[in-house]
C-alpha cells in the first residue's frame, strides 16, 4: 500500500487507469489504430494523439518508474500505423513503441524521467498529456516572461530562405525581426510538416509561396499562412524524411532529410563528409538560459560526465525540435565559442582558445622532455631496400661521404627529431640511425613497413603477322598468216608482221622466177635463194600471254592459203604466311625490363673528310624483336604497364653503286595500358589490303564479246596484312611483400 501511495506522489493521481467509461459489446467488431502523431505545448507539455477509425473507450494507462515509461493498452484494436517506433525528443518523451498482439494494442511511451500525465478522449482520438519536468516548466515560463517584458510588439516574420545542405538535406531558414517568437512543429500524414508560429506577425513583402523543387531535394513546396495570433508554414515533401528543428535567437531553423535507416557496422564519418548525429533526440525552448545549466541538462540526457571550464558564462536563447542531442551540443559550442574534448565517458567543455591554448602547452612540454633526453643508437641492416635511399626518406638530404661509408646529416624535418641523425653504409647496406628511444621506435616500425620484398611481374607478349595474297592472270596469242595472188599477178601477203609478209613475197618470187606456180608457199619455208619462212613470232597477230610459267594451249590450223596461230594462256597465285613472336620477361614491381633479339646487317658506305680519297667502311644496321615494359602494380590487383615493342624484319637490299644495302620493315607500338591480372588484351594492330586490276588489250578488237578475249590480257591481285600484338601480365606474389 505504501509502494501505491508513493508512485500516486510521483506521477499524480493515477485514476485514469480505472477509468472505463464503455463496455464493449460481445461480437463488435474490433477498432483500429489509424495514426499517432504529437505535439509540442508552449508550456513544455507534449500532446500525444491516438487516432482512431471510430470513437474509442477510455484507455487503460499504467506508469512505470524503471524505466519511465507510460503504457496505454487498447483492447479489441487493430494496429495499421507503419512505424512501430517514433522518435519523439520532446518535452519528457523520449520516444514512442507500438506493439500488436493477441487481438489489442499497446503504446508505449519511453520518457527521459518520471512525469506527470493525463488522458482525454477528442471525437475519434485519445489525447495523452505527458508534463514537463515541473523546475524546467517553471524556468520556460520566468524565461518566457522575462524575455516578453522588454517588447511590445510582436515579432515580425521578415523572409522564408531555403538552402540545400552539403548531404541533400532541405534547410529552411525562418529570418525574424527579433528574438521571442513561440513555435511548434509537427508531422502531418506521410508528406507535410506543419510549424505553427505564435504571437508573430507577417512582412507585407513576403511570398507566400515557394516552388524550390529544382534544389533537388525531399522538400517541394513552402507556403507561408497567416493565421489568428501567429503564422503557419506548410512544408511539402515527397518520399520518406525525418525533420528537426531548432531556433537560436532572431532565425529558425527547419532541416528535412531523406529518411535514415539505422545499420549495424554503419561505416565512420570519412573526412570531408559531415557529421553524423546519433544522439538521442530532444526538444529544447529556453529564453536566456544559462550556458552551464543547458550542458547539465544535456549532461542529463546523453549520460555523459561534462566537465565545464570555470571560464564558460554567459547565457544562450534556443530552441531545438526532435535534435539529437550530439547536435544539440555542437550547435550550443558553436554559438558560444566553445569546443570539446572527449576520453572515454567524460567531455570537457571549455572556449575554443582556452582548449588550443592547453594543447600548445601540452606540445611545448613534450617538445622539451624530448630535448632533454638521451639519444640512443640503433643499427638497421636492410634487406631489400638500399640503405641510401632510405636514408633519403628519412630525411630531408643524403649526401654520401668519403670511403665506403655515407655521410651523417641533421634534419629538422621528416622522421627524425631535430637532434637526430642518420648514416648509411653501403658496403653493408646498413643504416645507422641516432635519435630520442620514442622515434627509434617510430623509425624501425617505418623501416619494418618500407624494407619488404616486392611482388614481381610476368610479362608475355606475342606478335602476329600474318599475310595473304592471291593473283589471277589470263592471256592469248593469235596471228593469221595468209597470200593468193589475183588475176593481174598482184601478189597480197598478210602475217603477224612486216618482215613475215616480206618474207612470203620473196618467196613467191622465188617462186615465179624459177618456173614454178606463185603458190603454195613453202611453210616454214624453203631453201631456195636463201630466203627463210616467217617464224612464230613474226607470224602473231596479238602477243599477249600470261607472264611466268603459266599453263598454255596452242592451236594452228594450215589450209592452202593460211595459216591459223592460236595460243591460251591463264594462271592464278595464292599464298598464305604467319609470323609470330613470344617474347617474355620478369621483373620487379616498377622495374623496367627489356629483352632483345636479332641480327646486325652489314652494309657498306663511303666517307670523305676535306675532299680526301673517299673511304670504304662498313656499317650495322639492327634487325630486332625487342620487348621493353614498366609494370606497376595497383591497389586492387591489377596491372599498370608503361611498355614499348618493336618488331623489325629484313625484307631485301637496295643496290647502289657501292654495294647493296639493306631495307628493313619496321613494326613498332608505344602505349601506356592497365590490364587485369592474368588477363590477355590486344595492345594494337594494323590491317593492310592491297587490290589491283590490270588490263592489256587491243583498241575496238579488245571489247568484242567473247572474241575480244583473243585480242586482250588480263592480271588481277589482292594482298591483305595484318600485325597484332598481345600481352598477358601475371603477377607473381613474393613471400613477405607488402602492397
């Protein structure tokens, strides 16, 4: 009974759990829970709404002291609210649960410390009234007095900004003409924020109306509205959000991001990105309030152990709506000229110049502990490295001295300390190093990190030339050979030729002069008087054939007068031939390479010096396959290569006067290329046709059909080259390499 009376003391007359104003009917049908949604009161209590399908029975609310909590059970009822938790950050209330099961619902309100609270029923929804904590109440409402005491007007709501921030996020930007102005924020639906402003009045000038779709982000609209005692903006968004808001002095802020959704693992802040706040959410309205009071009440909230500097004063004007309280505190720090230093569980809160002031301190003191120590010795032998151009690292300048051993140098910079010091030997290529115990120790765990083996490349490159040619010829040779002679005694000859005509006459004079008929002629001729019949080649008519050893067919008809020559002629060529190169080289990460393979082809030439008896030498000229690459292994395993391949290919010799000298064809490819690990690219290639058509014919006799061919030779040819170069690197993984 005594437990009973003490929870009746903290949280107030608990009648509403008795309460029960309806029964419900055996058989009707179960209500639903629509939406719950909450408000923030001017006097720091926060109005969280139940909407109903139908007119709800009082709830049964029960109280709980650890944890603070308020528990509202809805028998008979149905849950269609999305969100099974709601952030909330205002006044007492923390946040808000929702569980469904064996036919009733329960709504769970998480509270920031034991309150008061009450419950009444408005048309379709219940209302639970969960009060301030009863000194911050009281310090809003003197605060809030006080700050009205020295005005009598109303402040002036002066211009609506909108800025889109660095992560997409809508800021809207409420500009005041002072400080004083009330407000309260809330959710309406999926896609409205509504911000009621109190005790203001509204610019003439002001647009009531902004379009700021074009900023890309979940805000589309903003529309200003005049209202009975204050104003109203209206903030249209699409797709999912969060909000919060917070006023610090003359200006009030509303920010509408994209909806986030809390992962396990969340990756950290990387640098450049902003700030992520995870704090829980809360909701502040203080009019001049203590800078030291607002970091114990945060201090409160966040469980955190504030240390607060003697020097922080003064007092600060603000509100914040559902604002994490991480933020909340960077934004006080901020205002104020503060920073914050975290260890562990405790943050020290002290001005921005008092905290650079103390860490100056801090490193002049370990400056001058470090002055004061004893310099140590230490000798590092280098294993895959050269200890000179460690040293080089180490330092700002190495300079090698005299002998085999390098020469000491200071360094004010870099690795070392200002009093430090290395040598190098490179004899034994190792370094010798004189320095405070802490950078020996620094410097040998660099050392550890630089001198390791690195990983080596295999680099195989395969050229192809390959060539194809094809040619097809065809030819004839045709002659007719023929005499008569005509009742006058003319004799008439035709042959391939002038002196194969003559011939025939002279034959037939022969002939006529001996007592014997003019015809028939003597082929290939007789011996009288010495006079030789016409040959084959006199005889033709047309001499076109094909060239080289060509396959023929010939033909001669002899009648009594004439005689027919006829010789077909055709050849077609092809040929087919492929040269492939595979040279191959290892090497070290970043380590050129080359491999190269060929002959030197002699050649003479002449010198003169001064109009002297010119000189016979002889000279070289390089007939090589050559590979030349750079590798460069990158971060993710793949293959950078700075490579040059040259293919070189004796092709015959010019001659000249003083000898032959020799032509070369040459093949070559510079390229910079990153290729995959094990992965087979073609670096280049170029593709070579060459076709041609030649023709030989008698004018008007060659373009007959069909019997033109007789009178015509034709040669026809295409040649086709082509050169590819291919290259496949392979890295080759060395024990105890670093990447």
């Amino acid at each position: 009974m005594n437990t009973q009376e003490s929870l009746n003391k903290s949280f107030g007359h608990r009648s509403v759990q008795a309460l029960l104003l309806f029964v419900l009917a055996l058989g009707a049908e179960a209500s639903t829970l629509k939406d719950v949604t909450f408000e923030s009161r001017p006097d720091g209590t926060t109005d969280i709404r139940l909407v109903m399908d139908e007119a709800p029975v009082a709830p049964k609310v029960f109280a709980t002291e650890a944890p603070p909590r308020l528990a509202i059970d809805l028998d008979a009822t149905n849950n269609a609210v999305a969100d099974r938790r709601i952030n909330v950050g205002s006044g007492a209330a923390s946040t808000i649960a929702i569980v469904e099961a064996g036919g009733r619902t329960r709504v769970v309100v998480e509270l920031f410390h034991p309150t008061t609270h009450s419950s009444r029923i408005e048309g379709n929804s219940i209302i639970l009234t969960v009060g301030a904590d009863s000194s911050v109440a009281q310090n809003n409402t003197a605060n809030a007095a006080a700050g009205s005491q020295g005005w009598t007007e109303k402040p002036v709501l002066q211009a609506v900004d909108f800025r889109r921030g660095n992560n997409g996020e809508g800021r809207i930007v409420v500009n005041f003409n002072r400080d004083g102005a009330g407000s309260d924020i809330r959710k309406e639906g999926s896609n409205r924020v509504v911000v009621d402003l109190y005790d203001v009045s509204l610019a003439d000038d002001l647009p009531l109306k902004l379009d700021v779709t074009d900023f890309a982000t979940l805000v589309s609209t903003i529309e200003t509205q005049e209202r009975a005692g204050g104003a109203r903006l209206v903030v249209s968004t699409t797709g999912a959000f969060d909000h919060m808001a917070y006023q610090t002095g003359d200006q009030f802020v509303i920010e509408v991001s994209k909806k986030r959704e809390v992962e396990e693992g969340a990756q950290r802040r990387k640098p450049g990105e902003a700030m992520e706040y995870k704090g829980t959410p809360v909701t502040f309205n203080f009019q001049d309030i203590p800078v030291r009071t607002l970091l114990q009440l945060i201090a409160d909230i966040s469980e955190f152990n504030i240390v607060v500097a003697d020097s922080v004063q003064g007092n600060i004007t603000l509100r914040m709506v559902n604002t994490p309280w991480d933020q909340a505190l960077a934004v006080v720090l901020q205002a104020k000229g503060l920073d914050q230093r975290r260890e562990g569980g405790v943050i020290w809160v002290a001005p921005t110049a008092e905290i650079a002031q103390r860490e100056q301190a801090l490193e002049d003191a370990r400056i001058a502990i470090e002055d004061r120590q004893s310099l140590v010795s230490e000798y590092i032998a280098i294993n895959y490295g050269k200890a000179k151009e460690i040293a080089v690292l180490l330092t700002d300048n190495s300079k090698q001295g005299a002998g085999q051993k390098g020469g000491a140098q200071s360094a004010s910079s870099g690795f070392l300390s200002k009093r430090g010091s290395v040598t190098f030997d490179d004899r034994t290529n190792t370094l010798l190093i004189s320095d405070i115990p802490e950078r020996i120790s620094d410097l040998k765990a660099l050392i550890s990190i630089l001198d390791r083996p690195v990983d080596q490349v295999l680099i195989e490159s395969r050229i192809v030339v390959a060539n194809e040619t094809f040619g097809k010829e065809i030819g004839a040779r045709f002659g007719v050979t023929s005499g008569y002679e005509d009742h006058n005694g003319n004799v008439i000859t035709t042959s391939g030729s002038v002196a194969a005509a003559n011939n025939m006459i002279n034959q037939a004079l022969v002939n006529r002069n001996a007592g014997r008929p003019t015809f028939p002629l003597v082929v290939p001729g007789g011996s009288g008087g010495g006079i030789l019949s016409p040959t084959l080649e006199n005889r033709l008519n047309v001499d076109l054939p094909a060239s080289g050893a060509a396959p023929r067919l010939g033909l001669s008809i002899l009648g009594a007068d004439y005689l027919l020559d006829l010789e077909l002629s055709a050849l077609q060529e092809e040929g087919s031939g492929e040269v492939v190169a595979n040279p191959r080289v290892i090497t070290a990460n970043q380590r050129e390479a080359v491999i190269r393979q060929g002959d030197e082809i002699g050649y003479v030439t002449i010198t003169t010096s001064g109009g002297a008896v010119p000189i016979p030498t002889v000279a070289f000229k390089e007939v090589l396959l050559e590979l030349k690459v750079t590798p460069t292994i990158t971060q993710d395993d793949r293959i950078f290569l700075n490579m040059a391949v040259k293919k070189d290919e004796l092709t015959g010799f010019v001659s000249t006067s003083i000898g032959d000298v020799p032509q070369i064809n040459k093949r070559e490819l510079n390229t910079a290329v990153l290729v995959e690990n094990g992965q087979t690219v073609v670096l280049g290639g170029v593709y070579e046709y060459k076709s041609r058509r030649d023709l030989q014919k008698t004018p008007f006799l060659g373009d007959l059909p069909l019997l033109g061919n007789l009178f015509k030779t034709q040669q026809s040819s295409s040649d086709k080259a082509e050169l590819l170069i291919f290259v496949t690197p392979k890295i080759l993984r060395q024990r105890g390499a670093g990447k």
